[in-house]
C-alpha cells in the first residue's frame, strides 16, 4: 500500500499542468475531517493516508505519497441539505434570512458550507424543520460539502485548535480572546 503523509494546501506552488495531471482521490466530507485513512485512487493503487493529528483535508489540496508522486484531492458529491432563502421575499431580506439560518445553525456547532446565495449543511430532518419554520427553502441534494474551518481554524487546514489550547508556535497574536463558560446542552 502506498502511504501519503504530506500534504500541500491547495497545491500552492505546485505547477497547474502537474497538478492536473495527477491522479485523484475523490473524497466526501466524513473521510476528509479524519487525518489517517485507506482508500484507492483515481490509477486503482490503494493508499494509506497518515497526517498529523487534527488535519482537515480539503477539496483542492494535494497529497504526497511516499515515492514522490503526487495525489489530487477531489471533494466527492454527497447527500447535503442545500438552504436558499424564500423567493418570495425581497432581496435584501433573502440576504438577512440566510445569515440568521448561519447563525442559529452556528450555534449548534452545525458544519457549514456559506455561498453568497445557499448553505449547505449534512442532512438532517430536525434542521431542516426548523429551517422550514424560519420561511427558508431546504432540499436535499448530492454536491460536494466543504464547510467552514471555524473559529479556530484560522491558520489553515490542519492548523485549528481548541479553545484555551496554547499556542505551540511561540508567539503572540497581540489580540485578546473573551472565553465564556456557558453550557451548549
């Protein structure tokens, strides 16, 4: 089994033609937030990814296999719930019910994909009733799902870390950080 352990974020300074060129692992969300797993590329050889701890692999991102080539990470279509606001309503309040849905759907720790126009969340029916009662559109649909980092995954793929964490980089951001105890129950 080959074994891929690095990866490159989007492929940044990779040349394009190269890039393209490689073959692919086409990968749905749940298999892609985890950092080892075994799957098969796009030329049939089955691969062993191993990543260090907490690395969230995203559509776009390239991994390097053991014997230098590379693999091009592709996000798989998968059952979503796609979000858009009523129609019916005036634009400028479609824009205001789609950021109160990301909103209350934040507060619930949901995973979520922020389009200008839709949101995209995992399927599930109790969200969708109460994205329902809040006038908005939900269907199901298979697309690819590439959610939000976070809060605290501001320093890229991989990087997130939990609050309170301290930061193993040996700096400051020079910005304070308000943490609340509060229960999410």
């Amino acid at each position: 089994m080959l074994q891929a352990s690095k990866l490159i974020p989007q492929g940044q300074g990779l040349a394009r033609t190269m890039v393209q060129r490689a073959a692919h692992l086409e990968l749905d969300w749940d298999v892609r937030q985890k950092s080892r797993f075994d799957t098969v590329a796009s030329d049939e050889r089955h691969v062993g990814v191993f990543l260090p701890r907490g690395t969230v692999v995203r559509g776009g991102d390239v991994l390097i296999t053991q014997d230098g080539s590379l693999l091009r990470v592709v996000a798989a279509p998968q059952a979503v719930l796609r979000i858009t606001a009523c129609p019916d309503h005036p634009a400028h309040e479609q824009a205001f019910d789609l950021m109160r849905a990301a909103y209350h759907l934040g507060n619930r720790h949901v995973p979520i994909e922020l389009k200008p126009d839709h949101l995209k969340i995992e399927p599930d029916h109790v969200l969708a009733e109460m994205l329902h009662a809040m006038h908005l559109t939900v269907v199901e649909v298979r697309e690819p799902f590439e959610p939000e980092a976070g809060a605290y995954g501001v320093h890229g793929a991989g990087d997130a870390q939990a609050p309170g964490a301290k930061e193993a980089h040996g700096h400051h951001h020079g910005h304070g950080h308000t943490h609340h105890n509060h229960d999410h129950g």
